[in-house]
C-alpha cells in the first residue's frame, strides 16, 4: 500500500514490484482466463459469419447455453440444499414446525400436555359462561360507565353474545416439584378466535359494538395454598405473565377503529385496560376459603429485581434509504425494554449500525422463571419506526447465573447483536448491606399494597365547612346534597409516580392494588400519599410516610389504617408498606482448569533424559506398553477405560520441544479430566465417523500434523434446566482455530452426549465460513433426569466442514467434558482448550 506523502496509488506501477509471485501468478491466470472465455464466446460467432451460416445456428447456441447454465444452476442450488440441511438438520426442521405448519404448543415442547378433556369442558360449558358475561355486564359495568361519566348516562348494552366458538387451551404445562409443596402452579396456552356480538347504545342513536375477537396469551395460574380440608385449595391466582395479543372487529360508529391509523391504537389502550387488571403484577384472586389474606394473594412480595444495562449493538440492518431505495443508508437506532407494565425507552443514536448507549434500567421482578425482558430495536422515522429486531430473554436465566455480560443476537432480521449486562439482586432485610450509591442506581425496593379507605368527604367543601365551627345543623340542611366522590390515590416518591384506578361514586373506595419503587436514600426520601377525584386539583386528602419509620419496624413492614390530613374527621386509608433492602448475589465460582503441575515436571526431566529415559520410563510404567505389541495394545486400552488418564501426552510433549515419542502419563485430576481427558475415545465402541482409533493418527491432513501450536479453544455453557428436565448445551465460539486455508476455516461443530454415539443423536452446529473466530450461539438440548445426567460425558469436536470430498479427517480440536465434575444445576461458562489425542506428528 503507498504511503500517505506517495501519490502513486496502490495498485499502480510504483508497487508492482512489491507483489508476490504468486500473486503475479494469479494475476496473470485471471487474464488468460477472461481471454479463453471471450475466444469460446465469440469464435462461433466469426466462424458462422465466416462459413455464411444461418443466424439461426448462433441463436440456438445461445439458447442451449443458457439452458445448460439455468439447468446446472438449479442442480447447484439443489446440491446445496442438501448439503446445507444435513449440516443444519434440526435447526431446518424446527424452523418448518415453528414458522410452516403452526402446531400446537405441546407439539414443541414436550412438558407441555395436550388438554383435550379441558377444551371439551369449555366447549360444554361455553352458553353458560355466555349468560354470566351478560349478567355481569349488565348489572356491575353498565353502571360503572354511567357513572364514570355524565355523557355517558344513557349508556346501556342492547346485545351481548359470546358466539359459538370458545377458548381453547392449546398446551398446559404443570410445576410442582419446581415449587413450594403447598402450591401447583400451571402455565396454560391460552387462544381465543370467538364470534362475539355485542352491541351498545352510548347516547341515541350513538350506537358502538364489536363483532369478533382474536387473543392469545400465557395464563398462569397458581392454586394455593394447599390445605387438609375441602376445597383443598385455599385460593385460585391467575394473570398472565406477559401481555397478550389481541385483535378486535368493531361495529357501528366505533367501525373507524379498524382503519389502519386507529385500530392499533384502540386494540393497545384495550391491552393496557386488560394489563391493569391481569399482567403482572397484577393479579385477579379468588379466595375459597376465610383464613386466606387476600393481600398475600393479590400482591405478595417480589421475587427480586434485574438491573439491566444496556451498552451497545452492532451490526443492525440500515433501514435507511436514499434516490428512491437505490442507495442504502444507516439507521437511528433506539431500543425499548418491557417487563409486563413497566417500558422504558433508550436515546436514539442517529446514523449508526454499530451504536452504543451505555444506559441502565431496573426492573422488579414477580415471578422467576415467567417473566421476561421484551428488548425491541427500532429505526426512528417520522412516519412509522421500523424494527431492527427483537429478543426475549427469560429472567429465571439471570437469576440462576446471578450476573450475565454478553451479546445477544436479534432475532426477526438477518444480522444484529445487542450486549446486555445483566445482575439478579434478591430483597433482603439485612440493613448491614444498606448504602446508597453514587452513579443513581437504587439501594432498596419500596412496595405498597393499597388496600381501602373510610369515610371520605364528598368534596373539598365538606371537610372546609367542618373546620368552622358551628355551621354543621342548618346550613348544611339547606345545601344542595352531593353525590359520593370519585376517587383515585397518587402516589409518589420523589419525581416517580403513580396512581391506583379510579373508584366511583363512595365513600369507602376499595381498590386493592399493589405498587413498587425504587428507593435511593431511604434517609431522605418518604412516600406521599394524595386522594384526589378526577378532573379537581385539590386532594380529598394526604398523607407522607418518612421511609426511616420503617426501618425501626419488624420486618421493616407497617400494616395499619393512617388518619389522613387535610380530610374529614374520620377520614382513614388502609395500605401496607414493606421495604427491602437490595443484595446482590454473587455468581457460583468458575472452576479455571489448568493442567496439573506434574506434566510440566515429567515433561521437564523428559527434555534432560532424551528420548531414553522416556522410553524407559513409559516401558515400565502401568498401563503403558509398547505400540508393536497388539495384545499389551489391547489391554492398555481396556486399563484406559477402567481408569482417567491423560491421552495427549505426545502432543503436550511435542509442544514443549521434547523429542520423545511418549511421555510419562501423570496422575489424572478433576481440572485436568475436564480440559484434556479424552480416553473414551479409546475404550467407547464407535461407528460414528467423527470418533477415530487412537493408532490411525496418520490420517490427518499433513498441515495438522506439522503443527507445532494450539488448536484453538473453544467457549461452550453447560447447565440443567430442572423446570423442564433437560440438559442444555450451548455452543458459545471459538476462538484462534487451526487455519485450515489461507481466508480461513469453514468450521462447525459436534456433540455427542456419551454414550450415545450414532448418527440419530449426533448434534452439529451450523457452519461459519472462512473465520478462525467463529460465533455460533447454538442451543442444543438432551432430555434426560439429573442424576444420569451427573454420570455421563459430552463429547464435542469442532470439524472443517472442506475436507468432504477428501479422506482426510475432518477434526481440527476436541475436548471431552466429564460433567461429574461440574455443577450442572448452577452451570458453568467457559473456555475449553482443543486437542487432538493420539495425534501423530513426524519425529
């Protein structure tokens, strides 16, 4: 390349005599072949011209051609498909089921049931559950609108009918020994396509109905607390963990909603209405049973709290076009992060694939696993912001690692990666672990159960008069008599807050509603109280509560009625507020393997003894016999699987510049069993082509055997799922892999769960193209209980996808993982050194 002060451009005569021969070579190779291409395509042309043949001839030349090209092409096209279905076989028929066929949940997943004899049920009981929908709406919400308001006085429902078609279940999935023992919690795949009717009369002759609706969602619900006495069930707890979908048919002069312009924004304020009332942490409660506190019910404490830090993405689609889409741009990239009620949104970052933002946001976490982080990436526009793509990570994940920091790929779109750093925080009440911190980051969790009030005033009026003394008996007989407020309590601590839902017409409102904030300084901060009635800006009462009242407290919890000031005379509200203190967990130690100290000393005095004493040494050594003997072969190799020991001595020995063909085998121990044992690639019996007899070293490719460096690691997550009885696998990296041509390496990657070794439970990744730093993110999944589990062994090898068409072996690195030595239930990450056992080099 010429420098910066050279005029001469890179390409011209002032460096050709910095090129290679071999790049003169191929230079001149792609002239000569240009040149036999344009002789083969126009010396027909002057040879039919020359004999004064028929254009004809030239023209079915051509159309011959181009059929021979179009026919090969589709036989290319069709080797490939083949060829890239066997490397991504599963993934390819997972994608078929999931996006082609639309099965069933239970289909997928095989802990999900199929619940016919539900559905029957339903279907059964559907007219039924129809005449208590119109009962209900007839009798408790047709008054509720009248009074909400006074435009709305007329308002009544003419026809209310549920259709034909009911709810269907499509999967249940039931915990029971993920939980506690007095609790069953079931997850229900909730559908519901009805042709419902229902037609409303709001002010004549306003008329409004809907006429068909579409929801989908998880319902979960949770029986408890199980009891020795009939019903059994202390309580039914149902809401859904996540926001459904929904669509909606309108009628009448609500018909304009279903324009494109407003039928998003009538179905999300809907879908809010139902998230107020039944996404979390909203819950509704049926209690069976007196004893049951419908507080613990509705709102109990949350399970813990996720901070999330969102730093950056790359590689994002550019949405972005210019001269009419023939020139492609960049995108303005923002993402939005949900958590059932709570959003929040990042800053746009305007013209970059690659953005970073570097902000944080808390979240409060109600059930784990369940709820899950809804991370969407846009590109801002003016008129409609495009997706970038999507991911949903499950928060039982981040509270079993405690602390995730990695890239995430979007999916929905062909490439981008979002890098999440992610902490699990549990509520304690340890005020030891109490302090503030410095970057605006929250120390505790505040949550208020709002559950009644009592004699409220009917307006501002009535608590003004009953100050003055001696203006009660005539005066007020005389006024005009008031309706009972509408009221509302807004809460705040500091800049956040929020409000309850709107009770109308009484004086004993009832609102049963839980809240949650984030404290900062809990010295300094106290929770406001305001009743207040729509529409009016002065309160029907307050009430502030310092936080540092309860920290002298059991619990640091209160649970009472507080007489609220500037209110009646009798005014009271009825809440109960709980503080906890947030602890963060530390993540469960990552055992670093390292190789014992003994192979550095066995392999130093090898280099000082030569080649004599090591052949000594391995002679007399136990379980080590001579290679020309097949019968010690026999029995060294049936010792290897009677008893761990390190099967790539050689290589190890090589790489430190020994010249010894064997070395001395140390005593194995658990770290180096879990980097470098590799025996039951001798003692398993084998068919599969990727496992290899430990005497046909000869077969690898001559530039593996000349290799006198690392082959490359390889990052892989191994834990078990216990909610679902799997073991999972995923296939993180690689990093600094063999190169196994000049632009690279065309890598994937096998797994065996031993010892199943055929070709039905062999798992390949997909493959990566001309990288020796590849990134796979693949998840594979064994069904299989714990305990075997915990006895049984994972081999992965990582292969070139090239060597095919050739007979050489396809192994660049393998590593075998001993998960006996493994926590599967906390799990572990990490990088895991590749070799080749049995590997011969030339002396």
């Amino acid at each position: 390349m010429a420098s910066a002060g050279d005029p001469t451009p890179a390409g011209g005569p002032g460096s050709a005599e910095k090129l290679s021969p071999s790049a003169v070579n191929r230079i001149l190779m792609e002239v000569l072949a240009h040149f036999g291409r344009a002789m083969v395509v126009f010396y027909p042309v002057y040879l039919t011209g020359y004999l004064g043949l028929s254009i004809s001839w030239v023209l079915l030349c051509l159309v011959m051609a181009t059929w021979w090209k179009k026919n090969r092409q589709r036989k290319d096209a069709r080797f490939g498909t083949a060829i890239e279905f066997v490397d991504n076989e599963t993934h390819v028929i997972n994608k078929e089921l999931l996006g082609g066929l639309q099965m069933a949940t239970w289909v997928h997943f095989k802990d999900v049931e199929k619940v016919d004899w539900v559905n029957k049920v339903l279907d059964q009981a559907w007219p039924f559950f129809g005449m208590y929908m119109e009962k209900l709406l007839k009798e408790n919400i047709q008054p509720a609108v009248r009074l909400s308001n006074p435009a709305l006085r007329m308002f009544s429902f003419t026809k209310v009918h549920f259709g034909h078609k009911p709810l269907r279940i499509t999967g249940i999935q039931a915990y029971t020994h993920e939980v506690d023992q007095r609790e069953v919690v079931l997850d229900m795949n909730v559908s519901y396509d009805g042709d419902v009717d229902i037609d409303t009369v709001v002010k004549p002759p306003v008329t409004a109905g809907v006429k068909g609706l579409k929801l989908e969602g998880m319902l979960r619900v949770i029986l408890e607390p199980l009891i020795g006495e009939a019903p059994l069930v202390g309580g039914v707890t149902f809401f859904f963990i996540r926001r459904p979908t929904l669509q909606i048919n309108w009628t009448g002069m609500t018909n304009f909603l279903d324009s494109p312009a407003f039928s998003s924004l009538s179905e999300e304020t809907i879908v809010d209405i139902i998230a107020s009332l039944m996404v979390l942490p909203n819950r509704m409660c049926i209690p069976l049973i007196d004893q049951v506190k419908v507080d613990q019910m509705r709102f109990p404490l949350p399970r813990g709290v996720v901070r999330v830090h969102l730093l950056e993405a790359r590689d994002l689609v550019a949405k972005d076009t210019y001269m009419l889409g023939l020139v492609k741009g960049k995108s303005d990239p923002y993402a939005t992060l949900r958590v059932g009620n709570s959003h929040f949104k990042s800053e746009t970052i305007k013209e970059n694939l690659n953005p970073t933002w570097n902000e944080m946001f808390e979240f409060v976490v109600h059930e784990a696993p369940g709820q899950e982080l809804e991370l969407e990436v846009f590109d801002e526009d003016t008129d409609k912001d495009d997706r970038l793509g999507v991911y949903n990570l499950d928060f039982g994940q981040v509270k079993k690692e405690k602390e995730m920091d990695q890239w995430f790929p979007l999916e929905g779109v062909e490439n981008g990666e979002v890098h999440l750093r992610l902490q699990w925080f549990s509520l304690g009440t340890d005020l030891s672990l109490l302090s503030e911190s410095a970057d605006g980051s929250a120390c505790a969790m505040l949550a208020v159960y709002l559950d009644n009030a009592s004699n409220l005033p009917k307006d501002q009026s009535e608590f003004t008069d009953n100050q003055k003394h001696g203006k009660h008996s005539k005066e007020a007989r005389l006024t005009r008599r008031t309706p009972d407020p509408n009221s509302f309590v807004e809460f705040s601590v500091d800049k956040e807050v929020q409000k309850s839902k709107v009770v109308f017409a009484s004086k004993d409102p009832v609102w049963e509603e839980g809240f949650t904030f984030f404290v900062h300084n809990v010295k300094t901060q106290q929770l406001s109280l305001q009743v207040k009635e729509p529409e009016k800006k002065t309160p029907l009462g307050v009430l502030n509560l310092p936080l540092t009242r309860l920290l002298h407290t059991a619990e640091m919890s209160l649970d009472q009625r507080f007489v609220l000031e500037r209110s009646g005379a009798n005014s009271q509200i009825k809440l109960k507020a709980t503080l906890r203190v947030l602890t963060k967990d530390m993540p469960p130690p990552k055992i670093i393997p390292s190789p014992p100290p003994q192979v550095n000393q066995q392999n130093a005095q090898a280099n000082q003894g030569g080649v004599a004493s090591a052949s000594a040494a391995a002679s007399s050594a136990p379980g080590v016999s001579n290679n020309s003997n097949p019968a010690a072969k026999a029995s060294s190799s049936n010792q290897a699987a009677d008893s761990p020991r390190v099967p790539n001595e050689d290589y190890f020995a090589h790489r430190r510049g020994s010249t010894a063909n064997e070395a001395v085998r140390p005593p194995p121990t658990p770290s180096n069993m879990r980097r470098y044992d590799s025996h039951s690639l001798l003692s398993e019996n084998s068919i599969s082509s990727s496992r290899f007899d430990i005497s046909d070293g000869a077969s690898y490719p001559e530039a593996l055997r000349t290799h006198q460096g690392s082959f490359g690691e390889i990052h892989l997550t191994v834990r078990y799922a216990s909610l679902r009885n799997k073991l999972i696998v995923l296939v993180n990296a690689c990093r600094n892999l063999f190169p196994c041509s000049e632009s690279g390496t065309d890598s994937y990657v096998r797994l065996y769960f031993l010892p199943d070794q055929t070709w039905r439970h062999r798992k390949t990744t997909h493959v990566k193209r001309k990288t020796v730093n590849p990134v796979f993110n693949d998840k594979f999944e064994f069904d299989v209980p714990l305990p075997e589990a915990q006895t049984r062994k994972l081999d992965v090898s990582v292969k070139n996808n090239k060597m095919f068409h050739t007979r050489k072996r396809k192994d660049i690195g393998m590593v075998l993982i001993d998960l006996s030595q493994i926590d599967l239930v906390k799990g572990t990450t990490e990088w895991y050194e590749l070799s080749l056992p049995g590997l011969k080099r030339p002396s």
